[in-house]
C-alpha cells in the first residue's frame, strides 16, 4: 500500500468557506475517489495550511487515479471550486496544486 502526503496553503480568510465545503462533499467526488482506488483520504487542517494523506493499493499508480478522478465532469467543477480557496506554492506544477510529501518515518503495528 502507498500512503501519500501532500501540501497546499488556502488564500487568506477561505479556511471556513472550505470547511464547509468539505463538510458536505458532493457524492460525486466521493464516489470517483472510491473507483480510483484511493483509501483513508483524510484533510487536516492547520491555520492556513493544509495536509492531505491517503493510501493507493500498489498496483495503482497515482497518475492512474488522477486520470480516473479528473475523467469526473463533477470533479473537475469541484477543482475549479477548490482553487478559488486555495493558493498555489512555488513547488505547485500545473493544475495540480498540492505539493508531495516524502515520508519520513512511518510506525505499523
């Protein structure tokens, strides 16, 4: 299984508009992460700065899943929403704004 870990920051006074979107994420979006294999997505939240983890089975790659998420009309209206309240970082390569995380210590009982 990979755990990812990414980055991204929220422009200035959008950390309630993007609570509450994500207090009722749109079935849409939850259904396309479920067919593109990601699993345990969490989004925690600190002042501005947001760290997204999830894992992908490793047969899985995360371009694949990508392609299956962005493959989504709903989807892609939710990103358009999302960078509204988002701010790229200099890291950030084209539409995909959130930056990766290396891992650097990981404890499995």
């Amino acid at each position: 299984m990979q755990r990812i870990g990414r980055v991204i920051r929220l422009r200035e006074g959008t950390e309630s508009e993007y609570e509450r979107y994500h207090a009722n994420v749109w079935p849409e979006i939850l259904e396309a992460i479920r067919k593109s294999g990601i699993r345990n997505h969490t989004i925690f939240r600190h002042g501005r700065w947001l760290f997204s983890y999830f894992e992908l089975p490793d047969n899985i790659s995360l371009t694949e899943a990508g392609r299956i998420i962005s493959s989504c009309d709903v989807c892609r209206k939710w990103e358009k929403l999302m960078h509204t309240l988002q701010e790229p970082l200099p890291e950030s390569s084209g539409d995909n704004w959130w930056v990766m995380m290396k891992e650097v210590f990981h404890a499995s009982n």
